[in-house]
C-alpha cells in the first residue's frame, strides 16, 4: 500500500498577485478550507498518511495550517466553534508532514526531485493542489481511485481528462493506447502542443502515482519547455523504458491556479458541498 504523498508548494502562483505575494497559493481557501487541506484530504483517503510538501517561500503558513494551534484550540474549546476544527483535527490526528525546500524555481520534475529523500524507494502519490478534484459523496477520492489501480497494475499512474482543442495547450498531452474506456497506455507525451501539433485530447491533470525509478530519470532530464525540467519529459521515458498508464477518473477537477477555475470551484463547493453539510 502507498503510504506517501508528494505535494509541490514552492510554485510563485503568479496569476494571483497579490494574494500570493506574502502567502502559498495553496493557502487560498475554496469556501472555508486551503487548496492544501483538501489535498491531504484527498491523500488520507487514499491511504497515503505521510505528508511530504516541497515548499518555497511561506512554508510556514503551511506548517502552521498542519499544527495545533493551543491559544485558538483553548479560546473555542467548549463552545459551538469547536465543531469548525473537526476536520484539521482529524488531519492532525492521522498524518505526519514533513518539509523540504526547493532550493531553485527549476520547474514542476525539479520540485519532484526535491524530495526524493523524504520519499525514499518506494511508489509514492503526487497532488498537485491547485488542480481541485472533488467527487460525489461517498465516492473515493482521484487518489484513491488511482491507488487501487496502482495495487493491481504496479506501475506509475497519470490522471487525465479529455480537455477542449482550444484549451489542449496549456497541458501536457498523451499519445496512448486505449486499454477500456477510462484506461490508457501510455506512448508518448508532450508539454504544451501547439494545438494542431497535439497527440491527443487527452491532458495530464495534477495527480500521478509514481514508481521510484523517476528519481534518476529525473536526474538525467535536461530543461524541456520553459527552460524547466519537466515532469513529463521523465514520464514519457518510464513509457518507453516500460508501462505507464493513464487514467480518466471519476469526478470533477477545477484549474485552481487560475482566477476562473477558482471562481468556478468556489460556487460548486459552496453550493454542493458547504451549503449541504
Ligand atoms: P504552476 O506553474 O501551475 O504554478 O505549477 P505556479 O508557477 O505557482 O503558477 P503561476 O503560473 O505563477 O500562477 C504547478 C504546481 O507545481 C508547483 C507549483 O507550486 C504548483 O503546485 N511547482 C512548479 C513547484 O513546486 N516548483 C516549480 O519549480 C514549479
């Protein structure tokens, strides 16, 4: 069973400026909760307990969200509000966090990089917490769908969805075989196609499972796209060294690193999650 879940913060969250100036994007909250939370949310689901985020600047705001914070805990104890900490209790309760800073804004492989150590050898979740996955209630979460997956086929994993020709450039894009329906094997992938140039409509959203060899494929990656070492462009070499599948999960993702998709998730998660508790 996986037991750990990788999230990179160290991202400068440019199209939120201001906000972002003096916090994490992933503090910005949808409805009453930060992105972050939901994606540890999402990892405990999926079993993975161990926390390990590869931070920039405002980690702290981070670490502290995962703390006990006993002058807040002491003034609402006994009294109605205490019920609104049930939820990071529950976190705090049941997962461990660990921290590692990302010494170079060297893009999203580097960051993965990054915390090799804290993962060690063994297969590992990856939540990218800008990209905000929500399932109906009482359906497992995007991890846990893919950690399921991972238990049966042993190798990484890559969640994707079938995205608009229009939009397919802002992706990393697959060339794949089609196994069933929501399953695919992966070929070949691409970074940001032009959109005529695009493989597929398939684009790679922010949750993978990987397996421990794509350390030193990372390692040997040179800046592809943007000048960044890209995640992809290590990917793309498991599938061809071996197998990588991709998956169209259930559920609904919402592009939290753009002001629309933030808006957008902000009214969904008001109407169907907070106004129904
Ligand atoms: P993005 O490119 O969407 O994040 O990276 P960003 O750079 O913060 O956003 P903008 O474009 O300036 O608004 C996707 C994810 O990868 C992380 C980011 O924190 C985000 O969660 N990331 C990206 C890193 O941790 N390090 C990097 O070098 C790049």
């Amino acid at each position: 069973m996986i037991s750990k879940c990788l999230s990179p913060v160290a991202g400068y969250g440019t199209r939120f400026l201001p906000a972002t100036k003096s916090i994490p994007k992933e503090m910005l909250p949808v409805v009453d909760k930060p992105l972050i939370h939901y994606a540890v949310e999402e990892a405990l689901d999926a079993g993975m307990v161990n926390n390990a985020f590869v931070t920039g600047r405002g980690k702290h705001a981070i670490a502290d969200h995962f703390d006990i914070s006993y002058e807040l805990e002491t003034e609402i104890s006994g009294t109605g509000k205490e019920e609104k900490l049930i939820d990071i209790r529950k976190l705090l309760d049941n997962c461990t966090f660990a921290y590692t800073p990302q010494k170079e804004m060297k893009g999203l492989g580097h960051a993965v990089l990054a915390g090799k150590n804290m993962i060690g050898d063994q297969a590992f979740g990856v939540i990218l917490a800008d990209d905000l996955c929500i399932t109906e209630p009482g359906e497992d979460s995007v991890m846990k769908q893919m950690a399921d997956l991972y238990e049966e086929h042993q190798c990484s994993i890559i969640a994707i969805e079938e995205v608009p020709k229009e939009n397919i450039s802002s992706y990393g894009v697959i060339d794949a075989e089609m196994i069933n329906d929501n399953l695919f094997r992966v070929n070949d992938m691409v970074e940001k196609p032009p959109a005529d140039e695009a493989p597929s409509n398939l684009a790679v959203i922010g949750r993978y499972i990987l397996t421990p060899d794509i350390f030193d494929l990372l390692s040997d990656t040179k800046p592809g796209a943007g000048g960044e070492i890209q995640l992809t462009d290590a990917i793309k070499e498991q599938a061809k060294n071996g197998k990588v599948l991709a998956y169209k999960f259930k559920g609904r993702r919402f592009d939290c690193g753009s002001v629309e998709g933030f808006v957008e998730a902000t009214n969904y998660c008001y109407e169907n999650i907070f106004k129904k508790r």
